[in-house]
C-alpha cells in the first residue's frame, strides 16, 4: 500500500498533538511508527484509522483521499481491522462471539458463514479451548489473540496496531509479536505503532519517526536504524536502544 499525509494538524484542548505533519510513504507491505511518548504516533494512527478526524490536512491511502464525513469514516472503519492495546473486548461475551458479532451484525455475513469462519480462526491460533470463555476468564496474550482473530476475521484493506504488546508480559509479548510477524509474512499490509524497536526493525519494510507532532524521518527500516539522518532520531535511538 501506499500513504500520503500533507500538512496534517490535531489539538487536543488547547495542546498540539500533531504541527502540520506531511509525509509520502511509497509501496510498503509493513509500516511502523516509531518515537517518543507524546510525540504523536498514535493521534496519526487513529487519524490512519478514521477514528480520530484532524483540524487540517489531508490523507490519501493507495492514491485515494480520506473523507473526513461520518458516513465515508464509517465506510472506511468498517474496511480496516484495528487493534488496541487494551484489547477493547466485549466483556459478556465469550472469545467465539466476539468474532461472531462484527461479522453478522457489522458486515452481515450470514451465521453459519460467519461461525465457520470464526471457527477456522480461532483453530489457526490455538484458541479453540478458550472460544467459550470471556475475556477476564483470559490471560492477556490470550485476549490480544482474540482481537487479532476479530480484525482479520473481517478480511480488512490492512491492520492498525496500537502499541498491541504494551500491556503483555514478556513471554506473552514474544507470542503476540510472532503472530502479526506472521501475518505479515502472509502478505498483510500493516500499519503498527510500537515501543519494541527490535520488532519495529524485524517486521517492518519502511518506519517512520514521529516526535513533536511532525514526521522527522522516513525510509526502509534497516536504515532508519542503521543510518539516522536526524539528531532527533540519533538521540531516541540512543536511549532506547541503550539496554
């Protein structure tokens, strides 16, 4: 897929999350989003999204500009598969009917279709011992599996990642990261926010740097890590990289 951001500003009572941020990204499979808290990665994912609409600029994903109106933002939510780092799990219903309920009362896949569909799923990354299970009945690497099942389930455009291992435990961390490697490895095109930057480099074919609420830095992964052109980046990249 391809992006393209020109002059894009948000604020947030008074405070400016993203200052005209522009960039062109060219044909990529897997995107990440790099930078430091606060800098703005995840107000221009959840713009990327159509979750959070920006006071100006614009955004044209593989050449085709987003409306910024609710029916077009609807139209586009419902395109894409989102996950959160707080999983966003209905919490009465079980693993099974969590997938269940976008497929038929979102897309209007009929029951049956939509079950095997959840089913085949649920198999494929070993949940179907815990389809019947809320999500509290869950561990949390368990629950973010749930969520990647629900938001591919849908066969989304491309995948949003919000920071999905930021609230896992290590091992847990290691299971969740294997399993979007994967779909990547499948032919996915993703779009990830994330603070592990040996995955970021791993599983990404082009990153972008984000801080103070414009894009500093873009190119294929490798040399973003490697070669930084930016002191912002030198410096981020020292800190976080230094243990």
């Amino acid at each position: 897929m391809r992006l393209e951001l020109d002059r894009l500003d948000k604020r947030f009572d008074g405070n400016q999350a993203l200052r005209g941020l522009s960039l062109s990204v060219p044909e990529f499979r897997s995107l990440s989003i790099i930078g430091p808290s606060g800098g703005g990665k995840t107000t221009l994912l959840r713009i990327l999204a159509g979750l959070t609409v920006p006071d100006d600029g614009c955004v044209r994903i593989d050449g085709q500009t987003l409306e910024f109106s609710e029916m077009a933002l609807l139209a586009h939510r419902r395109s894409i598969g989102t996950v959160f780092q707080a999983y966003n799990l209905f919490p009465h219903l079980s693993a099974r009917d969590n997938v269940l309920l976008p497929l038929t009362k979102v897309h209007g896949v009929p029951l049956p279709e939509a079950e095997a569909i959840a089913d085949e799923l649920l198999a494929r990354f070993q949940l179907t011992p815990h389809a019947n299970r809320r999500p509290a009945e869950l561990s949390g690497g368990q629950q973010q599996r749930v969520a990647i099942v629900r938001a591919i389930a849908i066969r989304p455009r491309f995948l949003v990642f919000d920071e999905p291992t930021s609230a896992l435990d290590p091992e847990m961390t290691a299971e969740v990261l294997d399993l979007i490697s994967e779909l990547r490895h499948e032919g996915r095109d993703l779009i990830i926010v994330t603070h592990n930057m040996g995955f970021a480099r791993e599983v990404s074919d082009r990153c972008v740097f984000v801080a103070e609420g414009q894009a500093l830095e873009e190119g294929p992964s490798e040399v973003v890590f490697e070669n930084p052109q930016s002191p912002a980046l030198e410096a981020f990249l020292a800190r976080v990289l230094r243990y």
